[in-house]
C-alpha cells in the first residue's frame, strides 16, 4: 500500500520530467516545436494519470476485491509508456509500481 503511494507521488514530477524528456529528445531529432510540445504533452498526460491511478490504487490495494492491484497494473502500464523518454524517474515509479502490483496481486485480503 504505502508502494504504491509513494510511486505516486514520485510520479507526479516523474511526469514533468517524463515531458520535458520527451520534448528534448523531439528537439533534438529535428521535430518542429510544436510536434514536440505535444510530444512532451503527451507524456506528461500519461504520467499524471498513472500517478493518480497509482494513488488510488494504493489506497484500494486493502479492500477484499482485487480493484487496487488491477488500477496499479493499468498505472505500471502507462508508467511504462512513459519509460519510452529514458527519464530515470519513470523508470524508478516503474519499479516501484511493478513490486506493488506483484504484492497486490499475492497478498491474502483480510475480511473484515
């Protein structure tokens, strides 16, 4: 549980980075400034949304369902995605979110 929030919060600036990746590594093969703005647009769309979906599925992970580890998988993905602009942060949440979701996905759910 507390992985995958703080994969989540890592994620939120590994997003920023994420874009200003994708946006140098646009630059620097010759795109126009706006293909690599909305390059680095994109990627930062899809780290906001895996932290957020990290978050959220790092506060479920406890619930009997397997809601949490499903959200945390869907939020590994887009990480991954993400992973594509070589940023060391991505690939660290990416880490992160992996051992979470192996842990989600393995642990006995208390019934309360």
């Amino acid at each position: 549980m507390i992985i995958a929030i703080v994969a989540g919060f890592i994620g939120l600036p590994a997003a920023v980075c994420a874009g200003a990746c994708a946006v140098g590594l646009s630059a620097a093969g010759n795109s126009s400034d706006h293909d690599s703005n909305a390059a680095g647009n994109v990627f930062m769309f899809f780290g906001v949304i895996a932290a957020i979906l990290a978050i959220v599925g790092g506060i479920l992970i406890n619930k009997p369902s397997k809601i949490g580890p499903i959200i945390q998988a869907v939020a590994l993905a887009l990480t991954c995605v993400t992973c594509i602009t070589l940023s060391p942060m991505s690939f660290f949440v990416a880490l992160l979110l992996l051992i979470s979701t192996i842990l989600g996905f393995l642990s006995k759910k208390q019934k309360i």
